[in-house]
C-alpha cells in the first residue's frame, strides 16, 4: 500500500503450469526451505522468520484444500515472492542509515539496494496489543482512507483463498501537489503465526482494473509490515514498515526521500489516533 501499508512484479509464465497439482507442492515446498534459509543466517529476526517458516508450511495442504486457477495461483506465487524478498532485506541488519528520529522514538531508517533501489524502514512502538493493530491493519484495510489522510482510498478487488487479496489503493496528492495523485494495483500476502504476523505485497496487473484516469500508476514492493508484542508488555506491539515505491513521473530523488520517509512517520501518527478512538 502506499501510505498506508505498502508497496506492493513477480509473474509466472502460465503456460509452464500445466500440473498444478504439483506445482503447489512444489512452491510449498520451495518457500519453506527459503524461509528455513534465511532462520539461520541470522540471530537477530531469526525468531519471527522461523515462526512464518512454521506459518508457511502449512501452504501445501491449503492449497489443495480448493481447485485455485492458473491466475489464481499466479497472484499467490506473487504475494509469497514479495514476502521472502522482504524478509531477506529486513534480516540484512548491515549498512542502515537513519533518516530521521521523532521525539517519541519512531524511527526511518534507509539503505539502498541493486536490485531494488532505495528502501525505507519504519520502527515503531504502538501502545495496542497486537491483535487489535492487526485487526485494524488487516480485516479492516478498507477503511484506511477514513483515518489516513494520505490515503484516499483501499479497495479489495479480489480475495483468493484465506491470505492473498488484490487490491486497489489510491494515494492523495502531497501538499502544495508536490507529488500529483498516485494509485497502485497490489498483491498482499498475510502469515500469522504465534505471536508473529508479516504482511507482505507487491505491485500486480489486474485486467478488471487499468490505469484510471487524473491518476499515475505507481509501483510498490516489495514490502511488508512486521507486528510483534513488545517483549515483556504484551499490550504494545513492534511495528516494523518496510516500503519501497516507484512514484514514476518527473521527480527528483530529494523529493521522493523526503516523501516516502514522512509518510511513514505520518502513517505511524494517525494510526495511533486511529486506535486511540
């Protein structure tokens, strides 16, 4: 989402998936051993990732619980892709640069990637329990628009089984027009295991929605909100955003950096009063 929880291109060429049945174990099978991978390169998060590893293995019997189509299965390989992409670049705890600290201790962090290019970190403390962050962040989405100032609008296009969506998000204008309207097509992945949730999303194509018109079509991802109960006060939560945007259009790099890293100590604002009322 843009700012708001995302940015969310990975595709599948479609005619390779002829046995679909095994294709699901396959990619079962292949995402758990990637999140097994990255448990054990590093001490630091490797706690939550074993525990979406956990999460993840239990993929293979749900997807064979229903008959997904090709396009069905396409948009979920999608939301997985963006997940282990995320989690590879929040486990790299090297060659952070702080952008900028409130006085409340909200914290953006950056780096800059090859593949990538620059990403942003947010770290939060939100005086919520976990589960009613993730209820407003998750079962909630659709109503981003009514609290988030940044957001104009979140709309779900598509639900595909219990944890991929496709959605719809519109971004406002910055002030002064700075950055014109932005809106994104996107795929999200949600895994909730314990005491651990990551979601995770990318930037999609949705034939039933083309670029709209007094918009520019953006792209996001990977990303992914990490939430965690603070350790020993099991009424707050860890938020961890990472956001990485493509805002497309003429801007220069000052802008968009200045942009992106307000949005999330925005974000972070007005989901605090958000949950507060």
């Amino acid at each position: 989402m843009l700012p708001a929880t995302s940015k969310l291109c990975a595709a599948i060429s479609y005619r390779h998936l002829r046995n679909m049945t095994g294709l699901r174990r396959q990619a079962a099978v292949a995402i758990s051993q990637e999140l097994s991978r990255l448990a054990s390169r590093s001490p630091g998060p490797s706690t939550w990732i074993h525990q979406v590893r956990r999460r993840s293995s239990l993929l293979s019997s749900r997807l064979e619980e229903k008959p997904f189509s090709e396009m069905e299965m396409s948009y979920i390989k999608q939301g997985e892709e963006a997940l282990q992409k995320s989690l590879r670049i929040l486990e790299d705890q090297d060659d952070w640069k702080t952008e900028t600290v409130a006085g409340n201790g909200d914290k953006v962090l950056s780096k800059v990637l090859p593949d990538v290019g620059k990403v942003f970190r947010l770290e939060v403390v939100v005086d919520q329990p976990l589960d009613t962050v993730y209820g407003e962040l998750v079962d909630n989405m659709e109503q981003m628009g009514d609290w988030n100032p940044n957001v104009k609008e979140v709309r779900i296009l598509e639900k595909i089984g219990k944890d991929t969506v496709i959605t719809h998000e519109k971004a406002a204008a910055t002030p002064g027009n700075i950055v014109g309207p932005r809106d994104f097509v996107s795929v999200r992945c949600s895994r909730r295991r314990g005491s651990t949730c990551v979601l995770a999303g990318m930037s999609t194509t949705y034939g039933a929605m083309p670029e709209q018109e007094g918009f520019i079509r953006a792209e996001n991802g990977p990303t992914c909100m990490v939430l965690r109960p603070l350790p020993g006060s099991p009424s707050q939560t860890r938020l961890t955003w990472l956001l990485s945007i493509d805002l497309k259009g003429w801007l220069p790099k000052t802008i968009i950096n200045q942009v992106l890293s307000q949005t999330q100590v925005d974000f972070a604002k007005h989901l605090r009063q958000r949950l507060a009322r």
